[in-house]
C-alpha cells in the first residue's frame, strides 16, 4: 500500500484522484484542510517549511544546479526556490502514492450492458523521465464491458494515477488500458493518447506543434478490426456543444 506520511500539498492531490465528494468524507476533509493554504505551501518559505518533506537531500541538489549553470542561490528570487521546487515535484508525482483500491472504492457494478464505453478529452499533464520536462494533453479511455461496468469518473482518475509520475507516453498509455482490463475484466481495453512534449519543444529539435499519439489495444480491440475501426470513428466524433 502506498505511503500516507505525505506533505498536506501531496495528501490533499492523493485524496483528490482517490476519492468522490462524499466518499470517506472524514479523512478526505482532513487531507484538504491540512492544505488549505497550498499559495504559501507551493510558493511561499524556504526548503524546510510550507510543506516540505523534511528530506534536504533535493534542495541541496537544486542550490548545486543553481550554482552550475552560474546563478547565486542565496539571491533573494531564488533563496527559497529549492523548497518550491521539492514540493512542486513532490505533487507532480503525487501517483506514486495512490491506491488502486481506494481509488475504485467499490465503484464497479454489475450491468447487462455490452457495448462500447468511451470517454474521451481527458486533460492530463506528465513529467518526461528523460528530461523532466513536461508532457500534456488528452486520453481516450474506452471498453467493452462483459456484465460489469465502472464508475464514470474512475477513468479520468486512474488516468490521473498513472500520469502524476516519471513517464514515457507509450508506457502510460499501456498502463492505464492494463488498469483497466485487470480491474474490470472487460471483453477489451483501447485507449489512446495525444500529447506535447515540451523536451521536443524547448529544447533539442525545437519544433513547436509537434504532437505524438500512442495507442494500446487488448482483448476484442487487438482482435477485431470492426471493433477498433468502432474505436477510432467515435474519436473523430465531435463532442456536443464543440
């Protein structure tokens, strides 16, 4: 089971993809109003308050960057810039400590329904593993049930887990569509995803407008080509109101 002696910040970003207004309701008003200042938590201090984990490791090594590209870490813009920068990767990789159970919390149901289930235009932000630069924009979640059907928003949370993590888009694509078929036992899993990779925007090739896409397929999407062929129509469909 994942940590919870997290910071507030990270408690209240862990509880948020966990669980529904509602749900647990005790604990999860707790995690948020421990962190119902997250201006002074993310911006505010130096490293060791506002939040911080207590581990001085990451803000020694973000005063040692500092210094190696010529910058003084003591001036007064950046004297408490290693402490925002401990906590913003410690929320932007707050998926780590997510729980699976928690986060389904029951909401799977059984439904004599059979057909294909998409949801699509699911915003998400992810850090590049090579460069830890970020990654943005939307999944595709869809599948096919077999007399179980899960809760709406679960998709976008598990996709949420996955993404507030150190990725590669083809493995995050791969896990959210694994997550699913395990947990659900659906007759197949598609998911797809779009996203810009600011690693190929800001630096190295540089070319704005770049987007990649990433698809994972298993069970009857993997196996038939009506099904997938069904897949992708319902992608290039407009949203009502778009």
């Amino acid at each position: 089971m994942p940590s919870r002696d997290l910071p507030a910040n990270v408690k209240s970003i862990v509880a948020e993809i966990e669980t529904e207004i509602g749900e647990e309701e005790e604990e999860t008003a707790a995690a948020f109003a421990a962190a119902l200042a997250p201006a002074a938590a993310i911006e505010g201090g130096s490293g060791g308050s506002g939040g911080s984990t207590g581990n001085d490791r990451v803000e020694a090594a973000v005063r040692g960057i500092l210094r190696e590209i010529g910058e003084d870490p003591d001036r007064q813009g950046l004297v408490g810039t290693p402490g925002r920068v401990h906590r913003m990767y410690a929320e932007l990789t707050a998926g780590y400590h997510v729980d699976p159970e928690r986060l389904i919390n029951g909401a799977i149901f059984d439904v004599d329904y059979s057909e294909m289930v998409v949801v699509k235009e699911i915003p998400f932000y992810s850090l590049c593993e090579h460069h830890l630069l970020p990654f943005f924009g939307t999944a595709a979640v869809a599948y096919i049930p077999k007399g179980r059907i899960v809760g709406l928003s679960k998709i976008p949370r598990i996709v949420e887990m996955y993404a507030r993590r150190l990725q590669v888009q083809e493995r995050l694509t791969q896990q959210v569509a694994g997550f699913l078929q395990e947990r659900l036992g659906p007759n197949g899993t598609g998911v797809v995803i779009e996203a810009t990779h600011l690693c190929a925007v800001m630096r190295g090739i540089r070319k704005p407008g770049t987007v990649m896409t990433t698809s994972h397929v298993l069970g009857l999407f993997r196996t038939s080509d009506k099904t997938r062929a069904e897949f992708f129509a319902h992608l290039e469909r407009r949203a009502p109101g778009a």
